[in-house]
C-alpha cells in the first residue's frame, strides 16, 4: 500500500496534478512529501486487517444489463465517525 500511494504521489505532482488552467493540487512538491512522510505512521490504521473481508454485498442492481455489486462496510457507522470529528474539541492538549 506504501508504495501505491507513494507512486500515485510521484504522479500527480507532474503534469496529472494539474487542473485545466495548470494550477497545481499541491502548494508544492516538498509540501506535500513533508505531509506524506507525517502521514505514513497511519497507513497501518486505514488499512484493513490481514485476512479481514470487511465488506459484503448488501444487494445487486443491474444497469445496462450489467449486474452491479453494492458493498456495505463492517465498520462502524456514520454517526461514529461524527463522534470522533468532535473528539479533538472535548481534549486538550495539541497533539490530538
């Protein structure tokens, strides 16, 4: 996953980071490596555990003939999340 990401990095700071008027979607080349090598100590944390199947298909739908699958994940719910988006308000400190 570390390499994929690194990759999809290297990528988009060249001419596939651009939008149509040529701006960037990076401030700048070190910004977003000083960003990734902060981040690299949470890949392990969004990444589903070895052996895991944390998805199953909830239901098909088919459009144009073609059976599609729709995935519901085992994790926790939206209003979980919710909880978590206001937890760095309740705990002082700046390292939250």
């Amino acid at each position: 996953m570390f390499r994929l990401i690194h990759l999809a990095i290297e990528e988009l700071k060249g001419p596939a980071g651009l939008d149509q008027s040529g701006v960037s979607l990076f401030k700048t080349p070190g910004a977003i490596d000083e960003m990734w090598v902060g981040q690299q100590r949470h890949l392990e944390c969004i990444q589903d555990p070895p052996g895991m199947i944390m998805y199953r298909v909830a239901r098909t739908t088919t459009i144009n003939g073609v059976d599609l699958p729709y995935y519901k994940s085992l994790r926790g719910s939206n209003s979980l999340e919710g909880f978590h988006k206001s937890l760095p308000h309740m705990i002082p400190g700046t390292q939250v």
